[in-house]
C-alpha cells in the first residue's frame, strides 16, 4: 500500500479533535505537568475519574528532568518510596532515609503509568485565565503556547472543569489569576499569595503536603504552588513532598467527586 501524506494529515487532525472535543467537559483540570500535576492525574485516573492535564512546554516532567543543578540525579526520602513502586520507578538507598533515582527515568515512568492509567495530556497549551461562575473557579481558558510566546491577539478556548489543580511549580500562575480578580479571598493566613520562602528542606517537605488543599472554592494548589502561595520554604532537589503532594490532592478530589 502507497503511503498518502493527505491520510496522514486527515489522521492527525481528525484524532486530535476528536481528543480535545472529549475532554472540554471534565472531572479534574491539572495545569502543569511537573511530578506533583503527574502524580495527582495517575492516581484521579486510577479512581475512575475523567481528568485533563494542560501543560505550556513542549515537554513534560517540569524541573523534575535536571535533577540539582543539571545533575540528572533526584533524592526520594524513604516516606515517599511507596510512590517510586507504585510507579516502577527503581531508586537506590544512599544513606539513611535518603534514596536516590535517576530523574530522567522518574519523569518517564510517571508520564507513562499516568496515561496509561487514562489521564490526558495537552502539551505545548498554557492556561490563560479561568472560567468563574461567580464565586468558584468552574475551568480554564487555554492557548496554545506559541500564540502566548509570539503575543498574538487571538482569543482563548475553554474547558469546564469541577474541580481544578494549580500544580505550576514556583509560578503558581492559576492562584496568581486568582488572586488578582479576587483579591484577599484566598484560603492561606493572610487572604493573598504568601510567597516561597527561603530553602529549609526539612520544614518545606512536610509545608508542601499540609499547604496541598484547596485554596479557593474550585480551585486546589499542589506541590511547589501550594508553598509558593502559602508561604512555604523551598526545599532543592528533593522530590517526595511533591509526589506526597500528587497523591493527596487526588484522594481528596477522588472522595468529593
Ligand atoms: C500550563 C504551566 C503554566 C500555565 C506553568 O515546576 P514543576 O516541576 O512543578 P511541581 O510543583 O510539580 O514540582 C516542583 C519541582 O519541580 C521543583 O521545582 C522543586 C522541588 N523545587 C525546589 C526548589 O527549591 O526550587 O512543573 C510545573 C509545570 C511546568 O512544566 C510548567 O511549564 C507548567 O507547570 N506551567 N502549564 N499553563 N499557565 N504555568
Ligand atoms: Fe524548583
């Protein structure tokens, strides 16, 4: 059979479409795809529940690929093994509780089970701005990225979501939206974004799990977003808080939903 370059463009755009028409209406709406937006989609998907990850690079696993400084290598502290196994993820004991796996290896196995398991990915999209109605985040307005990068004037599309995680790492930038439009009404000490504060590994481990909640009717923060907003150390190339983190906003919108 002669291959047909039209039948292959025809495959493309038809399964595409068909992909993103499916998931315009959701349970779950992750934004970034880091370890702890990954995490979060594998175990929702995993309870049965339908759940879309929008992620604005091209590639997936957010500062989890470098390791510290480029060096390929994360450390998994013993709590949060049981996750690396969930995931086949193999991890080496260093001294003590500390463990070590190679980052690229993480990344993959985490993209991987969490498809596989039914979560969808959107790549190279940015969530813009959310959907409200009036007082609850209710979706997201997204964009493909290079419109975003080139500062074109084209419109958003949307997604309707019951719930929605802001899982963007340091930028926190589905609370920052927030935030802006609702000023003084996030759930954190003060009413606004907190700030990460500076790096106390120990304490910003156990921050990170106990600042994943939700932090504004709708909308849940995760991982590094939910220290950045609530005033949360940073921690280095340790990475069981943000895989904790994952897990536990899945099972608290998996026993809501
Ligand atoms: C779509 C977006 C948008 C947007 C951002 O930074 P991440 O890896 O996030 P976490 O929280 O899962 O992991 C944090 C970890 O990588 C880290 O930085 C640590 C442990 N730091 C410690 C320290 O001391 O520095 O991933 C976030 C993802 C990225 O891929 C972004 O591209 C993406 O979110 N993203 N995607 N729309 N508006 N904003
Ligand atoms: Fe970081």
């Amino acid at each position: 059979m002669a291959l047909d370059e039209i039948l292959i463009s025809r495959a493309i755009i038809e399964r595409y479409h068909q992909k993103l028409t499916e998931n315009l209406e959701t349970d779950v709406a992750i934004v970034g795809a880091g370890p702890s937006g990954l995490v979060a989609g594998y175990f929702l998907a995993k309870a049965g529940k339908k759940v879309v990850l929008f992620e604005r690079k091209l590639s997936i696993g957010g500062g989890m690929w470098g390791g510290g400084m480029l060096f390929n290598e994360i450390v998994v502290q013993y709590e949060a093994l049981a996750i690396l196994d969930e995931f086949g993820i193999r991890y080496r004991q260093y001294q003590d509780d500390y463990y070590t796996a190679d980052g690229v290896e993480a990344v993959a196995s985490l993209t991987a089970e969490a498809v596989r398991a039914g979560l969808t990915i959107f790549n190279c999209i940015s969530v813009e701005d959310v959907m409200m109605r009036p007082d609850r985040v209710e979706g997201l307005v997204i964009n493909w990225s290079p419109v975003e990068m080139a500062g074109l004037h084209v419109d958003p599309l949307t997604v309707r979501a019951s719930y929605v995680i802001d899982a963007t790492g340091h930028d926190t930038d589905v609370v920052q939206m927030v935030d802006k439009k609702n000023p003084g009404r996030l759930n954190t000490s003060t009413g606004g974004i907190i700030g990460q504060k500076a790096m106390w590994a120990d304490r910003a481990e156990s921050d990170t799990t106990e600042n994943t909640k939700e932090i504004f009717p709708g909308l849940y923060v995760a991982g590094m977003a939910a220290n950045a907003t609530a005033g949360g150390p940073r921690m280095g190339p340790i990475f069981g808080g943000m895989l904790l983190s994952g897990r536990k906003v899945a099972r608290e919108l998996a026993e809501k939903l």
